[in-house]
C-alpha cells in the first residue's frame, strides 16, 4: 500500500542467472494452519475521499500506482494500518481527517496479489536490513486465494488475536533453504528503532476492479463524529447497514489520529468474536 516515500529506480541487470525461488514463500505458508475466523478487511482513506464515495457511485475505486505503473485497490487484513496524508503538519483542515472502512472477509470479487507486508515499504527498500538484495516483490508474493491471508496468521502469528497486536509466535525453525520464510520472521520480530512501522507484518491485499459498498461488503465505518451531522452519511451508513464508531478530532497531523481508529478497530473485533 502506498504512503511510503518510494522512488522508482532502474537497476543493473545481474550477469548471474537468477535461479527462480519457486515462490518459497508461498509454499512455506500454503502448509500452516488456516486460521479461522477470517478478519475483515480494512480500507482507510480520508474525509475528502470519503465525500466522494458517499456522493458518487458508492464504491472504491482503484487508484494508480506510481511505482508499479498500474491501479489498483489496496487492503488490509485485520488492521487498520494504512496512514493517509502521512506527511501533512497540524491541521484542521476536515478533509484529512481519516476514514476507515471495516469489510466482509468474503466482499472481494476477485484478489489479484497478496504480501505479507506492505509492498510500497518493500519497494522503497526500508526492509533492505532484512532481505537478501536479490531478492524481489515477487519473492513474497502469496496465492491470491481468499484462504492464503488465514495461513500467514497461522503460519507466522499463531493466532487473529496476536496478528492484530503484531505479536509473532516466539520461537520458530525454518528449513535453511526457507530463505524467504526467514527473512519474514526476521522483519517481524524485530525490536527497536526502524525505518519502517507495523505494516511490515500487515498482509496487504489488492484488486483491479471496483468495490461496490453495501449491506453485503460493508461490516463498520471508523469516521470523525463531525461527519454524522450530515443526513447524507446518515443515509448512506443505514443503507449499508455499518456499525458507526467514531473518534473525536482536533488540530493535530492527521496520522494521530490512526491510533483512535485501532483503537474502534480493535473494539469492533474483539465485541464480534474475532480475536
């Protein structure tokens, strides 16, 4: 997802011939337990984007992506850990204020690629500490099944409950040719001062076609209590049927208000037997 600083590069082709990793990864994860319930998914956005799905068609849209030259819509699994406008000053200004969606587990039409992390930090090479340099995206990338996300819970959490909280399964042994297994764990258990925040262990999702919001797609909306003045979102909410949670604002960088927004999310999960 993006909101990393990400500059696209060109590199030197290596002379080397690249022996193809048969998408380890996914095979690694394809054997862990499936955890169950699946989560929902989340989508956060802000206010200025809100306004448009509420007074436009009523779906989100994909978006183009600098980097990979191409659109596409990006979720999460189970958290809300996306920060929009991340690198906007204090301000009051509504319109920044974000907005999450929380999503059926099974709303998604079709999935078209799905990482164990964020995409955009891989790309910015803010997990370089932690992978080998030939390694690529595609390296870890997982089966675009709606089942795969549950696997890497299991996998490398144990439980929706410690995924959520970010808490990897304490002690674990990899084949040594589980390369790409290895460098995961080792991105997600790291402690201290990084580079990099909790999106290096949040299974990012994303599909190339719209997502029609409604009854059957929409779970809850994490909105500022401000926006429930208006009878449009009023409208829209109860059609949709969301749980409303909202959060308070002030004059502060949109992005503190994330913190409010997992809070509602955590909220949310633990009351509908989540985690």
């Amino acid at each position: 997802m993006r909101g990393y600083s990400v500059t696209a590069t060109r590199t030197k082709r290596s002379t080397t011939p690249r022996v193809r990793a048969t998408h380890k990864l996914t095979e690694y994860v394809r054997k862990a337990p499936e955890v169950t319930p699946h989560l929902p998914l989340v989508h956060t956005t802000d206010t200025w984007a809100f306004r448009a799905v509420i007074l436009g068609p009523g779906t989100l849209e994909p978006q183009p992506d600098l980097v990979l030259d191409d659109i596409r819509l990006y979720l999460y699994y189970g958290r809300p850990a996306y920060r929009p406008n991340s690198g906007s000053p204090p301000t009051s200004v509504p319109g920044y204020a974000p907005v999450c969606f929380v999503l059926a587990p099974d709303c998604l039409p079709s999935i078209e690629r799905i990482y164990p992390f964020d995409s955009g930090a891989f790309s910015g090479k803010f997990y370089a500490p932690h992978v080998h340099d030939r390694m690529t995206l595609d390296d870890f990338a997982l089966d675009p099944q709606p089942g795969m996300a549950a696997r890497v819970v299991g996998a490398f959490f144990g439980t929706n409950e410690a995924y959520f909280y970010g808490t990897a399964i304490r002690t674990k042994t990899f084949d040594p040719l589980e390369l790409e297994a290895q460098c995961y764990y080792n991105l997600i258990v790291e402690q201290g001062t990084t580079s990099y925040d909790d999106r290096r262990g949040t299974i990012e999702i994303t599909i190339k076609v719209p997502l029609t919001l409604s009854s059957s797609t929409v779970r809850a909306v994490v909105l500022p209590k401000t926006l429930l003045d208006s009878p449009e979102v009023q409208t829209t909410l109860k059609a949709w049927g969301a749980e409303i949670l909202s959060y308070t604002t002030s004059h502060a960088k949109p992005t503190e208000f994330i913190s409010q927004i997992r809070a509602k999310t955590e909220e949310y999960l633990k009351q509908n037997g989540y985690i």
